[in-house]
C-alpha cells in the first residue's frame, strides 16, 4: 500500500542512500582489506618458533582480512548516519520513516554470513588436520603428521604450581627447562600430577590441556633459534598466576650437549624419581595398560 507523506512520516528524500552506503562500503572495503594482509597480518599473534605457529598467523590473517570488510560495514553504517540523518540544528526531533521487513537484504545477510562462516569452519577444520595445528588432541590424535612416530618425545607434566619436562630418549632425564632442537618434530606429552592446567606455550603455538591420569597428545615443528614463553592457561588454584617459564629452540649441537649435561645431573637423583610413565595418576586401577600408578612423591 502506498503510503502518503504526513506530519510523522517525512517524505523521503530522492537521494539513494542505500546504494550510496554500498559503494562508500565497497571502496572502504577493498582499500582495507589488502591493507590489513599486508601491513597488520605480519604482526599478529603468535610468533614463528614452530611450523605450526607460523600457520597460526596465517590462519589469523586470513580471519583478519574476512573480519576487516565487516568492521567496514559497521564504521560506513555509523559515519553514514552521523553525516546524513542528524537531527537538523534547532530543527524539531522527527522520527524517520518507520522500517519495514525487507526479504532481499534478509536472504543476502542469511546467505553471506552463512557462506563466511561454513568457509571458515572448513578452512579452519582442512588446517586442523594438516598437523594437529598445535593442539592438544588427547591420547589418541586423529591429525597424526607423517613420520610423528620417529618424533623427539617430550613429555610436559604440570603441577601446582610449576612445569616439569621429561626426555624419555634421555633416560627419562627431568628438567625444569624446556629446550628444543632446530628443526626437529617433536611431540609433546602432556599431563598433570594434581588438578587441570593448560600447557601454553605461546610462541610454540601450542595449547594442550594437563588432566591428571591423561596423556594429552600435540605435534609441532620447530623452527627458531628463539625463545618462547609458558604459561598456565588454566586457573589452578593460588599460585596460578606465577605458573611460567621460558623455553628455548636451540641447534642440534647444542641441544645434545645440554641434554647429556642434563642427564649427567639427573642421575644422581633418578633413583628418587618415579620412571617415565605417560601419565602418573591412574583413573582407576588396571584400566589403563600405559599407567602406572605412583605415590605421590613429586613436590612434596
Ligand atoms: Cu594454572
């Protein structure tokens, strides 16, 4: 029905804002976007010690430049009713022209926001499983990279409240270090002697949870020389917040020669130490073949 100006409807103007508001949008957009990849994409998180952080910021910028279009649409949409539908000065308060539901610019909202996420989805779930992307995947991975049996095992064990490394191919030598060859794939054990924390090893890229009684598997690839921070993801009780520690990425060389001063020093308490295991506390007695159940002798 056609409706005829009145006091409280104005007429409307003959300017097209909505296409005005496309192309303003459209022209902001492509000028951003590729700004973004190339200017912001290089800075993002998290850091290039390992093949699967340097994807991370891929998958970050790629994230940043389906996003950059959307911030866009929200600045234009702000600036665009600022400048045009300002209320004139001294001028009486006149509501516009009541909105109306519009089944175009429904299904074309429905159908982009679908799209880019499902894209997402996708590409995100395609990264995944090239490698584990750096993420704990339990005890049994499904994104397995080719070769991870002959990878450097290195098992995270945290407690409350600091990280403890162990080297089952060094004797099961402990440190309080984590150190890494150059260009090696290693996987990373993860687990817990008390309650839930998070192994976070930021410029690794890696996230795994530590559950007691778990062997929290995570692949990655180093890269480096460098050093990377750890923290605890995962509020785990008091000291929570002082739960971290440095790491480094060395050269083979040096890595074997810290890792036999390492196990030189460790032999003189292994005797104190329980032997490796892939976890220390078993759910339930004799329901796991790789559990062996400890006292609790580590820290006390
Ligand atoms: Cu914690």
């Amino acid at each position: 029905m056609a409706s005829q100006p009145t006091a409280a409807t104005p007429p409307r103007d003959s300017v097209n804002h909505g296409l005005r508001f496309v192309v303003a949008w459209l022209v902001l957009s492509v000028i951003a976007t590729p700004l973004v990849v190339i200017f912001v994409g290089p800075i993002l998180p998290p850091g290039n010690m390992t093949t699967q952080a340097h994807e991370q910021i891929y998958d970050n910028t790629w994230l940043a430049a389906v996003s950059t279009p959307v911030l866009c649409l929200v600045v234009v949409f702000l600036v665009y009713a600022f400048v045009y539908f300002r209320a004139p000065k001294g001028g009486a308060l006149v509501d516009g022209p009541p909105l109306r539901e519009h089944a175009g610019i429904q299904v074309v909202w429905i159908v982009i926001t679908s799209v880019t996420v499902l894209m997402l989805a996708a590409f995100g779930t395609y990264q995944l499983l090239q490698n584990g992307s750096g993420g704990g995947q339990g005890p049994s991975p499904v994104a397995v990279p080719a070769g991870a049996s002959h990878n450097l095992a290195v098992q995270v064990i945290g407690q409350q409240w600091e990280w403890t490394f162990r080297y089952p191919s060094f004797g099961g030598v402990e440190t309080h270090e984590l150190v890494l060859p150059q260009h090696t794939s290693v996987t990373l054990h993860v687990t817990s002697l008390d309650v839930v924390h998070s192994f976070w090893a930021y410029q690794l890229g890696v996230k795994a949870d530590a559950n007691p009684g778990t062997d929290n598997v995570a692949y990655v690839q180093t890269r480096g020389p460098g050093t990377f921070q750890i923290r605890c993801a995962e509020l785990c009780g008091l000291f929570h917040g002082y739960m971290f520690s440095t790491g480094r990425v060395v050269s083979a060389t040096q890595f074997q020669s810290w890792a036999k001063t390492q196990e030189a020093i460790y032999k003189t308490i292994a005797k104190y130490v329980p032997p490796y295991a892939k976890t220390y506390i078993c759910p339930a007695a004799g329901t796991s073949p790789t559990c062996s159940p400890q006292p609790t002798l580590r820290g006390g």
